[in-house]
C-alpha cells in the first residue's frame, strides 16, 4: 500500500484530498503545518507528499528543506500544492528540489494521475 | 560708535541756536506759531524709511558727497546745475552761520556780561569765531574723498545734541519749578496777561493757513538743508540706521519743545512791561535769579547747537563750493598737468580755505547786516531759499520726466521771488517805498493775512514747481538725464549692479582713464582700484578698451574728490562719446532690468522646478510603493479567493465522481461547499467595504450612544460560543459616565471583531475580560483574552491587511484575513485608535475613542469667549 502525506492547514482541503487518496487505495497521513510533517517524518517515510506552502509555524518551503536533508527520504516524492501562482514561487519551489508544483485550484483526478504518474516513474 | 543712537543724535545738528533761543522768542512773540517748525519733520520724518533709503542708495551708488550733485546728476550731471545749487546753497546758509555767531556773540557777551565793541578786533566775540573757524576748517577736511564718512565729527555732534537737550531740560525744570510753582502757577500768571488769549490760539483759519506754510516749510527743509543732508545721507552708516532715527529724532525734537512754551511766558511774566529781547530769556531768567551755574549752563548748551550748526554747514557748504564751484570752473585744467600728491593737497586746502572763508562771511554778515534782525526771521528767509531746490530734489527721486531746463528755471525764478519778496525789502526801506514794489502788478499777488514770509513761500513754491513741471514735461531730455531719471527712480532695481545700468558708448582707453585716476589717487590706490573692478566683473582679458562700466567706475572714483561733474569733465577728455538716441537709451536700461530680472526669475524657476523635481521622485516613490503595495494585496486577495475555491472545486469534484459516497459524507461535503461559498463573499464583502473605508466612501454616522449597551449588543449572538468552549467573560466598569459619541454599528463591528479573535486564540477554559475606562481624556476598552501571545516582531503588523497571509507563523483564524485591518480603519476614521498588546498570560487589544462629551464642549466655549 502505497502511503501519501497531506499536510495543509485548511481543514476542508485535507477532507476532499483524504477521501480522494484514501478511494484510491493509499494509506494516507494528515499534517497541519510544517512541524506536523517532519515529526510525521520521523517515523513514517511516505512515497508521496503532498506539500502546501503557506502554512503556520513552518511553512512548506523550509518543510521541503528539511526534506531533503533527510537520506531516508531520498525516494519520496514531493509535490507542492499552493495557491501561490507566481513564477518565481513555482520555480522557487522546484529549484528547492520539489518534484512537481500544482496550483491551485486543481482538479482532483488530474492531482490523483500525477501522483500516479510519479509513482510509476521511478 | 557705529551705532544707529549716533546717527539719530547727530541729525539733531537740525536744533540750532535758533531752537535754543530763536524758538522762545517766538513763543513769546507769536504764540503757537514756533511749533511748526518741529511739528512739519516730525509728521514727514516716518516717510524717511522709504524716501531716505532711496536718496541714500543713490548716494552710495554714486558717490554723491553733497546736495548740489545728488540733484545735478539726476538732471544729466550738469556742472552748471551743480554750481546753481551750491550758490543757492551758500546764499542761504551763509546768513543762517551769520545768525549763529550772532547767537553766540550775544550770549556770550550777556553771561560774560561785557559789552559789544562796534570794533570788530576789540569785540572778544571775534575772536571766539576765528577759533571756531579755524578748528572746522582743520578738522572738517580730514578726507580728500568727501563722500567718505566723518566718524569723528559726526559723533562729536551726536554727543553735543545729548548735552544740548540735557542742558535745556534743565533749564525748562528750572523755570518751571525753581522759579516758578510748576505748570499750573505760571499758567494763573499768564493768564492775567493782556495777549494771552491771542498766542494760544492758531488765530482762525488765517493764522492756521500760515500754520500750514510753515509746517510744509519745516518739512522740505528736513531734507534740503544742507546740514541735513549730509547727516542724514551722506554720513549714514547702515541703512538700518534710519528705523532707529525715525522714532528717536522726533522724540527728540518732542522733548526739546516741551519747556519752550513754559520758559517764554515765564520770561513774559518776570519781565513784563520791560524792554528784553524774549530769545534770551533762557539766559536772562537765571541770570535774574543769579543763578550763574544754570545761565553757564544754557550758554555752552547754546554753543554746543552753534558750533555743531556751523561746522557741519560750513564743511557741507565747502564740499559744495570746492566740488561744484572752484574746481569745475577753474582748477581742472591746473590738476591735469599735476601729481596726485600736489592735487590732493589742493583739493584739501581749498576746502580748508572754503570753510574758513565760509565762516568768516557768515560772521560779517552778521556784523553789517543783520545786526538788529532776530534769530527767528533770519533763519525762515534760509528755509525759503532752500525750500526752492524742493521741486527738482523730489522730482529726481519720483519722476522720470524731470529735465535740466524745468530744473534750472523753477530754481532760478523761485529764488529770484524770494529776494525781490524777502531779501530785498528786509534791508532796503527805500526798495519797499519804490513803485516797482507798489504798483498793482505786485498788489494783485498779495495775500493779506499770510505773514510775508508764508506769502513769499507760497508764490515762489507755486512759481518753481509750475515751471518745473511745465518745463518739464514740453522739453525732451537727453539721454544721460533720462540715463539717470531711471537710475534715480528705480534705484532698487540697479542696486547690485548699478555700474551696469550707465549707459556709454563710444571709444575709451583704459591707460588713458588710468593716468587721470593716478593723477588723483595715485599709483597703488588706482591698482587696487581696478583690481576690485576686474575682481567684481569677472575680467580676466588685458584689453585696453574701456566700456561703460569702467566709465562709471572711474567717475565714481574721482566724485568724492572733485564732485560728479568735474568728474565727468575729466573723463570726457581723455575719451570719445557717441551720442545714443533716446530710444536706445530706453531700449539698453530695459534689457539691462530684464536681464536682472531675467536672472532672478531664472534662479527661482530653477529652485522651482528642483523642488518640483524632487516632489515628483517622492510622489514617484510613493507611487511605486503603492504600486507594489496593490501588487502585494492582489496577489494576496488572489490567494485568499484561491483558497476556498480549492476546496469547493475538490469537493464537488469528488461529488460528481462518486456516486456512492455515505449520506453522512456526502452531507458534510455540501456543507463544506456552502460555508466556503460564505467565505468567498465574505472575503470579497470585506475587500469592497476596506476600500470604502479608504476612499472614505463610508459616511460615519457619529451621535451619542451609551457605550456599555453598544458593546453588550456586540457580545450578545457571541455568547453561546463562549459556552460552548467554556470560557469566562467579565466585564470591568470605570466610568463615570457611559455615553460617548461613536457610530454604533461600526462599533459592535470592532467589538465582535475583537472578541472573535479573542474566542479563536483563547485556550478552553480560559478568560475573557474587557475593561471600560477614561484615560487621558479618552475612552479606553481593554479586551484581554487569555493564550498564546503575538510574537514580539509581529505586533506592528497585525493590522495589516491580509497579514496572516503574509506571516505563516501566526495561525489563521477562519475569516477574511482583513478583519483587524477593518477595525483600524474604522477607529481612526471616530478619530480614535487601536493598540494590541502582549501580556503575561495573553494578549490585549485597547480601542481609544476621543472623548466630546458636552461638558468638554462647553468648556472650549468658555476658553473662546475668554480670548476674544
């Protein structure tokens, strides 16, 4: 089973992605802000991460830094879901080493099929 | 001794002999009529401030050293004007010197008590004039440059007019309260005299007429007495100076007429039925009382008037006589073949020799022929004479169609009324019997009840002025009178660089002009000389071609030694003029005004337009910022609508696709979709209604409410939260009275902002507590919850819009992210304000609302009656 973290800190986002991923057959892990996922992280090592950026206490940039200073981690995915729509917050977030950057509003089935997509890549 | 008290006392030189006795024999004589020869400068002497600054400006700028070129330059600097001044001049003041040897002699002789010896080398009183004509023509001759000031003369005089007044205060307080009772006791006295009445009264319109001449009389010759003129202008330090002179010298001459009333009916009294001359009574009445200290006293004070007069008539004469008379007509071809150190010593001898002969004349003239005539009318004929330079002195300064022909005709014919009116008659009984003056031509001109000399007055103004104008205004001027006419005129428009307003054109050699300034200066003056002019107009070249400029500076150079016109003479030889034509006269000072005035403009527009430059960078700066700003803002509304959309665009997303969702889900999920919806419009609701704030779109609607109900209303639909979360609201009341002026819905808006903050951060259990009361005259609410707290680096923010947005490290609370920022907004359009605050345990948001209560209100009321 494969497991996927969601970590935003806007309630009603986290219902419709956790029924979304639990439907299609993940084990799925909730955080509301960034110290939720790394002490998630501690124990836990997700395929996937689906990662907001504006969220209290640390946001998801210095998340995904962290991240990727962890070694067991080296093969998670990671995906940034925001509503930061500018350029230079999307490249910002991929030069961070994040694997995709989707903005949102989103559709749920085409967010499902990257997840997909990137699972089947490696 | 540059001090403005110097320059004011020393214009006192104007209180001669003739006010120390002149003034009471005339009280005594006359009555009233002596004050209006004080009475016509102290109401002309405020005027000073503008006409004086003038006459002074020009003066400097010219180098004017005397009256007599101050006019003839206006009027194309005309040698023969010049020396027609300066005889009008001496005709007049020489008898006026006379009268105050007279004054001196007979004083002199009464407190010495000897007798006057018709032997001129036996009278003592000779003697005393040969001592003071001699020491004036030493001392008053220190500069070869007359325009140069005199500093040690000036305050020699400014020191004797201290002393003179001080002496005649003593006398007056004397006589009033040693010989007399005070006022009142010689008032009773006087009043049992038999003319009394007559001499305190104007004597009807007929006597207030001759009033009014002589008033005008006193008035020119504030300005035209030579003395006068060169206190007041030529040795004039600052021109600041003069503020100080226009309130001190008045005063002055207020002071010094006090006790002249008094001291001439208290002569009346004491030596009614008695045979006196009533201007000695300032000696007599000591001297009756054998008070000897006093009438010494009154001689010295009386001396000291004399002698300052006639020194510095007798210097201002001999400029005069030297500069526009001997040296033009006689000396300039003599000083051209000469060394500087031959001429200076010329020029400085012929002054010398001027004021001593000056003097000498003055005292014969007293010796033969004025002998028996009294001080009073002596010194009115010279106000006369002088009075007809009036005409062509005020029109050099105000008039621009003045011309040398109006000048010299109204000059010529009002003097010449004058000694056919005044002079003539005075010393030949035999004239006044002759049919040219009885015949009905003359009859027809006489006015019965003017006193001659107000007649005269009158005719010869009348006569000057009129063919001045006439004159004037029929005949075309030349250039270089309407050269100056505009230099006069408009002096404050020339004052910088007036050098360049002197129109010239023609050929001219610069060696040629040198060798005549070296002839005056000498070698190291005129080197200096001409560096400073270079230095001023920026001349770097080594041509010898002089221009217009140079011209003026070289003529300025030599008027203080030998006067404008001789100066002019001089520089003309050495140089070829061609004639300009009117017009292009005109034409050259225009622009030459413009390009000062170009100059001027141009330096302002370019301060101008860097200020406007630098506004514009700030208003440029402060648009990017906005810009920015709104950026900013976008890009957050952008993601706060962003948001809710996220959720709700899932949601049905998840709805459309899975037709077999649990009811109970599937429930929750429409929910979500409906309060997401809210959001949306309560974001956009709360973006339109901040911007409505802003652009002040909202009217407040501000009247008295009562503040504990505004805020119990605000809690209300709130308090089945604070149950639910088990929270402790209390409420602290301070105040003595509740109502204060608010709009009460925007109000309950902030209150029901502030407390659902305060119910999202609160922990459960926890405590809210708001606190009502007046602080330094305002309204202040505490709303304290407690909680975590705001980070520290925070605070300053929390109001801004969309701030949670921006800080992630605050937890958002569910709204629009522009609540806090709504409230501010809303206290500071009541004038009021909002703080937030970190406390121990929790955090604290104060809201101050000004306090304009009626009571307040009604103090201002009071405090503004009190003002007004």
């Amino acid at each position: 089973m494969k497991k996927i973290l969601i970590a935003d800190d806007e309630h009603k986002i986290i219902m419709t992605l956790e029924y979304a991923f639990k439907k299609a057959g993940y084990e799925v892990f909730i955080a509301r802000d960034g110290s939720e996922v790394l002490e998630l992280l501690k124990t836990e090592v997700p395929d996937v991460i689906l990662l907001d950026i504006m969220m209290p206490n640390i946001d998801g940039y210095t998340t995904l830094t962290e991240i990727k200073k962890n070694k067991n981690l080296a093969k998670t995915k990671v995906i940034f879901l925001s509503a930061k729509t500018g350029e230079a917050d999307i490249k910002k977030g991929l030069d961070l080493g994040a694997d995709d950057y989707i903005t949102k509003p989103y559709s749920i089935k085409k967010l499902t099929e990257r997840v997909e997509e990137l699972l089947n890549d490696k | 001794m540059n001090n403005p008290y110097v320059y004011a006392l020393s214009l006192a030189v104007y209180c001669s002999a003739w006010t120390y006795y002149g003034s009471i024999g005339v009280a005594a004589n006359q009555g009233l009529e002596y004050m209006a020869i004080y009475i016509g400068p102290i109401i002309i002497i405020p005027a000073w401030i503008y006409i004086n600054t003038k006459i002074i400006r020009i003066s400097r700028v010219n180098k004017i050293s005397s009256i007599a070129d101050f006019i003839s330059l206006r009027y194309g600097n005309s040698r023969s004007l010049s020396a027609l001044i300066a005889l009008v001049c001496m005709f007049a003041i020489i008898p006026y010197i006379g009268l105050q040897i007279k004054a001196i002699s007979e004083t002199f002789h009464l407190v010495t008590e000897t007798g006057q010896s018709d032997n001129i080398f036996f009278d003592s009183a000779t003697y005393v004039v040969l001592i003071i004509a001699l020491f004036s023509s030493y001392y008053g001759t220190k500069y070869v440059d007359a325009s140069e000031k005199r500093l040690g003369i000036i305050s020699a005089v400014a020191v004797e007019s201290f002393l003179k007044l001080i002496f005649f205060v003593i006398l007056g307080i004397f006589v009033v309260y040693g010989v007399f009772n005070g006022f009142e006791d010689i008032y009773t006295q006087a009043s049992k005299l038999p003319d009394f009445a007559a001499k305190n009264s104007f004597n009807g319109l007929e006597g207030s007429f001759n009033w009014f001449l002589m008033s005008m009389l006193s008035m020119s010759a504030i300005f035209l007495l030579p003395r006068q003129f060169h206190t007041a202008i030529i040795e004039n330090r600052k021109e600041k100076h003069i503020k100080t002179a226009i309130w001190l010298f008045p005063l002055y001459l207020l002071i010094f007429n006090f006790f002249v009333f008094p001291i001439a009916w208290g002569g009346k009294i004491l030596f009614f039925g008695q045979d006196v001359n009533p201007e000695l009574y300032s000696i007599l009445i000591p001297q009756k009382f054998g008070n000897i200290f006093i009438s010494t006293l009154v001689f010295f004070g009386g001396l000291s008037a004399c002698i300052s007069m006639i020194i510095i008539s007798s210097i201002s004469l001999s400029i005069m006589l030297s500069n526009n008379i001997i040296i033009p007509y006689g000396w300039l071809d003599e000083f051209k073949s000469k060394t500087e150190t031959d001429n200076t010593k010329s020029i400085v001898n012929i002054r010398k020799v001027s004021i001593f002969l000056l003097i000498i004349s003055g005292f014969i003239f007293y010796k033969y022929l004025i002998l028996g005539k009294s001080l009073y009318s002596i010194g009115l004929v010279s106000f006369v004479l002088i009075a007809q330079l009036g005409p062509s002195f005020f029109g050099a300064i105000f008039w621009r169609r003045g011309t040398y022909a109006g000048s010299v005709t109204g000059i010529i014919v009002g003097v010449l009324i004058c000694f056919f009116g005044l002079i003539f008659p005075s010393f030949s009984e035999s004239f006044l019997q002759s049919s040219l003056y009885q015949n009905e031509f003359f009859n027809f001109f006489k006015i019965p009840y003017l006193s001659p000399i107000a007649q005269i007055f009158f005719w010869s103004m009348f006569a000057n002025s009129a063919l001045f104008t006439i004159i004037s205004a029929n005949t075309v001027s030349n250039y270089r009178e309407r050269n100056y006419a505009e230099l006069y005129v408009d002096i404050d428009d020339y004052i910088q660089n007036h050098e360049n307003a002197y129109i010239w054109k023609g050929t001219a050699n610069i060696s040629d002009i040198q060798k005549i300034l070296v002839q005056f200066l000498g070698v190291k003056k005129t080197e200096q000389a001409l560096k400073i002019f270079n230095l001023k107009y920026k001349i770097t070249n080594d041509s010898d071609t002089a221009d217009s400029r140079f011209i003026k500076f070289s003529e300025n150079l030599l008027s203080g030694r030998i006067g404008t016109a001789s100066a002019k003479i001089l520089i003309e030889g050495v140089t070829k003029e061609d004639k300009i034509s009117l017009p292009e006269v005109l034409k050259i000072l225009e622009e030459s005004k413009e390009n000062i005035s170009l100059n001027k403009q141009l330096s302002e527009q370019s301060h101008q337009l860097i200020k406007l430059s630098n506004e514009l960078q700030n208003v440029n700066e402060n648009l990017l910022e906005k810009d920015q700003q709104k950026d900013e803002f976008l890009d957050s509304v952008a993601h706060e609508l962003r948001t809710p959309i996220t959720a709700i665009r899932a949601t049905s997303e998840i709805l459309l696709d899975d037709e077999d969702m649990p009811p109970e889900l599937k429930k929750d999920f429409l929910e979500n979709i409906i309060s997401e919806s809210d959001r949306l419009s309560e974001i956009i609701n709360d973006i339109l209604y901040l911007d409505k704030l802003e652009t002040g779109t909202i009217s407040l609607n501000i009247k008295e409410n009562n503040i504990i109900q505004t805020f119990r209303k605000a809690l209300k639909p709130l308090l089945h939260l604070f149950d639910q979360r088990h929270l402790h609201h209390s409420e602290v009341h301070l105040l003595e009275n509740d109502i204060f002026e608010y709009d009460e819905p925007r109000m309950i808006q902030v209150f029901q902002n502030i407390l659902g903050n305060a119910l999202k951060f609160t922990n459960d259990q926890g405590m809210i507590q708001t606190k009502f009361q007046e602080k330094d005259d305002q309204l202040k609410i505490s709303i304290f919850n407690t909680g975590k707290t705001i980070p520290e680096e925070d605070l300053e923010f929390i109001f801004d819009k969309f701030y949670q947005s921006k800080n992630q490290n605050l937890r958002k609370p569910v709204g629009s992210g522009l609540g806090l920022a709504i409230c501010k907004k809303i206290m500071v359009a009541q004038k009021g304000d909002i703080e937030v605050k970190n406390k121990e345990i929790g955090v604290t948001f104060e809201i101050f609302l000004p306090i304009t209560n009626n009571e307040s209100v009604q103090n201002a009321d009071d405090q503004n009656i009190k003002e007004i």
